[in-house]
C-alpha cells in the first residue's frame, strides 16, 4: 500500500503588498494589480508533507489546489519542489463558495484519492485568514484535526506526532492516521526549486493548458503521465451543485465598504526641539503622561 | 426567536478566560436587543466554580460539561458535545472567542451544523435586510463585520437563512462590563456521555508547555508601537526606551513583527491585540485597516512618520513629520529633564 499525502494549497492575491491601485474607484477590489502567489502557510504545510515522505519509502505527495485554471501555476511550483502529481478543481459553479461550500468542494476531491494517510494544508490563507477551510475539510471527511503544526517530530505508517503552536505555548500531540494537519507560519520555510524537478515538471499541464498548446502533448502524456495534472469539475466530484458558490454558502456579503478614514482635527507638527517640547510639555501638563 | 449563546473558554488556570467574559457582555445586549435568553457552555474539568465568574455577566443559562477527559482542550470531544448541545438548543447567535482553541472549534462545529461562520469580527450588530433579487425581507440578523481582503475593505456579512449565525473574535475588541453582580441564572450539568463517543479521543497529547501571559499590552494605558518604517532593530530599541522611560508597553504592528523587529505576541491589530490606552504613540506605522481596527479606540493618538500622507496620521491627534530616530531621543530627553 503506498502512503498518500494530499496538500491543499490555494493561490491568492498577495495581500502583504498592496498599493495604492489595489482598489478599483468602484469600490471593488482590482486583483489585477495583485500579484497572485502560492498561499504563503501552504508552503509551510508542502515543506511538513514532503519531510513525511523523507520519512516513509515509497511515500508520494499529491497537491489539490482549488481555483481558477491559473491556479495551475502553484502545482507546477509544488512539483518543483517536490510533489509527485497535483489535480485542479475548477469550475464556474464554485465561484462565490464560502469557506464551508469550498470545504464541501474539497472534502469530495479529497475522497477521490482515497485511501489517504495524510491530508495537510496551510492555517490559513492571506486572503481571507479565516483558518476555517482546513477543520470544516476534516470535520467532512471525519478526521481527526491538529491544527497549528509547528513541527514534525515523527511520522510512521500508523501515527504521527506533531508540536503545535498554541498563543502561550507549545502542545505535542499524538494522532492515529488518517488525519488532518493544519500548518502555522512558524513551522519551518519550504525547500526551494529543485533544478532536476524543473526539468522533469516543466511541462506538467491541465486539460485545459493542453487544448491550448500548439505543440502536441498526446505522446509525452502517454510516456510521462505525471505531467498531465487533471481537472476536476463539478460533475467530475458529483457535487450538489446546491452546496456548492453562493447558492451553497450561508455566508452572504451584506456590504462592502471601502475604507475611508475620519478625518481627525490633527495638529501637525515636525521634529523640531521646539516643537517636541511643546508636545511633551501639553502631554505632562494635561496627565496623560507622567 | 432562539437564544444567544456564548461558548467560554477555560484558561490554564481554572478561570473563564477574558475573551469569553468580553463576549458575554456582548452577548448580553444582543440577546437584549433580540428579546431573547444569554445562555453560555463551559467546557473542563473540576470547573463548577466557573458559574460564579460568568453569572455576573447577565446569563441566564449556564451548561456545564464536566470530566476529567475534558480538560486540557482537545478538539473532537468539545465538539461533540457543542455541536450536540446546538443540535439540541437550536441557538439564534454563537459566539467564541477567536483564540488558538476558539478558531480550532468554531470552523468544525460550523462545518457538522452546515451553518456560517465569520472569523475575527471587529464589530456586531443586529440588523435587518433585504434580499436584493427577491425582495425578501429579513429582521434582527447579525451583522458580522470584520476587515477583509488586506484590510482595505471593511465586509459585513449576514446569514440569511441558517442558524445558528456564528461569529469569532479576539480578544480585547468587545469591551467587559459586569450586568449585575448579583445575576444569578440556571445550572444546567450536561450528561457528557450523552455526546461523546470513543473516538473522540484518539487524539493524544503527549506535552504542554504554556506560559503564563509575560505581556499585558491590552491593559497598558500607554503604548509605543513600532512599524515597519522604524526601519532597524537599533531604532526599535529606542521605542523601549521611550516606553521605559514613560511607563508604558511596546507594541507593533504587523509589518514590524514580520519584519523581524517585533514578536508576535507585541502585534496590535485585527490578527493582533486589540488596545485602547490612554495614549498611543504609532512610530513609523502607515496604518492599513487591520492596525487601525486594533487602536482607534485610543483616547490619544500621536503619529511619527516621515510620511505626511499616511493613512494613520488622519486618526492621529498629533502628527509629527520626521524620522523616528530623530525624534524618540528628543521626547526622551524632555521627558526626563522635566518630569519629577
């Protein structure tokens, strides 16, 4: 029996760096002018995976990313660094899921590779930081949940032991397989590209990168069947489609307010003697320091 | 209409950890608002004591799951038994703290009770609304309103249509105010076997280390906190300095505690602390939303920045134009020549 390790990675906008043409005059966000990245803790969670299988002959990886098709792109990186084989969910019919129908979503990918040891994944992604995708995917595939994994400590084919990162401390926990691992930014920095892996994944394609190359793929697919990296749509995952986009998300978007501050009387002041003495005199005389 | 309920979490020491009473205070003017019961759960061991830490706060209905398998924390077997009490109780309103344990449980409850779940609220409301496409229309949901997408949107997000409506937030965003020191409410004791299964508890722990809390930013009258524009750790070490010298606590904001010049237990923001002092000196700090959401409530804000156009100078009572490392020597200096 081989000992199967799925991630779930997510490609987001890179919300660390925004700049002032992030949003559009509407109101709305223009994720145009977003860099779109592999989810940074999702990295972390791909580095947990592969140390598994560093620990376990025959172990293979195998990277679920659910998005739009350029979503792709983290795959590939995933497989440069490591991963054995990756599949995209994608479809019209998600857009607009809410963390429990991307969770519902997820959890019938998931169960498409069964039998599964492991199922890990990053905390939280930058875009939402809701941390609920991970614990809602467990709870519908009735796992067991360690969330905030910090580090392996040991893995074997029937358990596994992980520290966990807690707000004022740390917890060493102890789980039968299969589980699922949720990864904290703390655990260690994923490996980088590896050149052979470069090499040997640089052509890896969906089916839908596939209809639109020019060059034909059909005899490296057939020799090299790692390189296809499968879609999986709604029909494929036989969803109801009443779980699933906003039709199946009970959260709804009531609002959206660009943020507008108040403006506040201020006085401004500059880093003259004069004038930080006079602040530090008014601060002293009116108590608020001192 | 159905009850508020408030999940409340033990800390280490045996006590109703501050978020939880933070919550139920909210709670309270919810459920009085809906015209409706504040009803809380208490998960541990050895913890009837709890009911006299949480009645004050106005609940009308305790429930209290007591076992000695039940503390410390572990996910499955307080999920169990929440998920089966709400299965029971068909609450209107949920809140839990969004703390490691809060953001471990909210999301799998959530996920049994197919119902939503907005994390790390800033503010909540009760509100009505009207379905756009169909003119349906709804009365006294809860608005969850929390920043979103990086902080330069602020989202409120409703559940029309699924209860409970369920909400986390952090710690020091909801203010604690006692109800009535003499409100007594209901003991119900939970027969815990009732929800539990055996396989709740395959997961073991081996080893705890926690701490006891070392920092207590939230309650600090005054704050210094650093950005990502202080720029080294020298100049940040002049922000201890200053608060040495002033009495007062370090704080940081996110992009300072990324960057390395902070720890994370220094973060003041949405994913941070939330604080309110009397005085709070941003230093090199632009200010996006998340920051703000985690001080804007400070009496007094000071804002040091080279740039005259960042966002925090417009919440700022007082703006000083000029470097960091210029200026805290200065304030330092004055500070120590002229106070007694």
């Amino acid at each position: 029996m081989t000992f199967r390790i799925v991630v779930l990675a997510k490609q987001v906008p890179d919300t660390r760096n925004v700049g002032k043409d992030a949003m559009k005059a509407d109101g709305t966000v223009n994720r145009a002018a977003l860099p779109a990245i592999f989810n940074p803790e999702d990295l972390n969670a791909l580095e947990m995976a592969l140390r598994m299988k560093d620990n376990i002959a025959g172990a293979e990886v195998i990277v679920v990313s659910m998005g739009p098709g350029r979503a792709a792109e983290i795959i590939r990186e995933a497989m440069y660094r490591g991963a054995d084989r990756g599949y995209l969910v994608t479809d019209r019919k998600f857009a607009g899921s809410d963390t429990l129908a991307t969770s519902y979503a997820l959890s019938l990918a998931v169960k498409k590779l069964e039998p599964y040891q492991i199922l890990i994944a990053g905390r939280q992604a930058i875009d939402g930081d809701t941390a609920q995708v991970g614990p809602q995917t467990a709870e519908k595939l009735g796992l067991p949940q360690i969330t905030y994994a910090e580090e392996l400590l040991s893995i074997d084919k029937q358990n596994v032991i992980i520290r966990r990162r807690l707000e004022r401390g740390v917890e060493t926990v102890k789980s039968p397989l299969p589980v699922c691992i949720t990864v904290h930014g703390s655990a260690p920095a994923c490996r980088p590209r590896n050149a052979k892996l470069v090499m040997k994944y640089k052509h890896a394609r969906t089916t839908t990168e596939l209809q639109e190359e020019t060059r034909d793929y059909t005899e490296l697919l057939h020799e090299r069947p790692w390189l296809h990296i499968q879609e999986w749509s709604v029909e494929d995952l036989k969803a109801e489609t009443d779980k699933l986009g906003l039709a199946g998300s009970p959260t709804k978007v009531k609002k959206i307010d660009n943020v507008v501050l108040q403006h506040k009387e201020s006085k401004v002041l500059t880093a003259s003697d004069n004038d930080i003495d006079w602040l530090m005199k008014e601060l002293i005389s009116s108590h608020i320091i001192g | 209409m159905n009850n508020v309920f408030v999940y409340c979490e033990i800390s280490e020491e045996g006590h109703v950890a501050e978020v939880s009473l933070e919550l139920l205070s909210k709670g309270r003017k919810l459920a009085h608002e809906l015209g409706v019961k504040l009803e809380a759960i208490a998960i541990g061991s050895k913890i009837q004591h709890v009911s006299q830490e949480i009645f004050p706060f106005g609940v009308d209905v305790l429930h209290i799951a007591d076992d000695s398998r039940l503390s410390p924390y572990r996910t499955l077997p307080h999920a169990s038994i929440v998920i089966g009490l709400f299965q029971e109780k068909q609450p209107e309103i949920v809140l839990f703290g969004a703390t490691s344990i809060g953001r471990d449980l909210a999301p799998r409850v959530a996920s049994a009770l197919r119902c939503g779940l907005t994390a790390d609220c800033t503010a909540l409301e009760i509100g009505d609304h009207t379905e756009p496409k169909t003119g349906k229309e709804y009365k006294n949901l809860l608005y969850q309103i929390r920043p979103a997408f990086g902080g330069n949107i602020i989202a409120t997000i409703i559940n029309p249509d699924t209860r409970p409506q369920m909400a986390t937030v952090r710690e020091g965003v909801m203010k604690k105010e006692i109800f009535s020191p003499d409100y007594i409410g209901v003991v119900e004791k939970l027969d815990v076997n009732a929800y539990l299964k055996e396989t709740d508890f395959v997961v073991e722990i081996l080893e705890r280390h926690i701490e006891p809390q070392k920092l207590n930013i939230k309650n600090a009258q005054i704050i210094v906190a650093g950005g990502y524009g202080v720029g080294t750790p020298e100049n940040f070490k002049l922000l201890y300095e200053l608060a040495d010298v002033i009495g007062a606590q370090v704080g940081a904001s996110r992009a300072a505690v990324d960057a390395g010049l902070a720890d994370h237990e220094r973060q003041i923001g949405q994913t941070g602390v939330t604080v309110r002092p009397k005085l709070y000196i941003a230093c090199g700090i632009s200010g996006a939303v998340q920051h703000r959401a985690g001080m804007d409530q400070s009496a007094q804000i000071i804002s040091i920045n080279k740039d005259p156009n960042a966002p925090i100078n417009q919440i700022a009572d007082y703006v000083i134009i000029g470097d960091v490392a210029e200026v805290l020597p200065k304030m330092i200096k004055y500070y120590k020549q002229n106070s007694k």
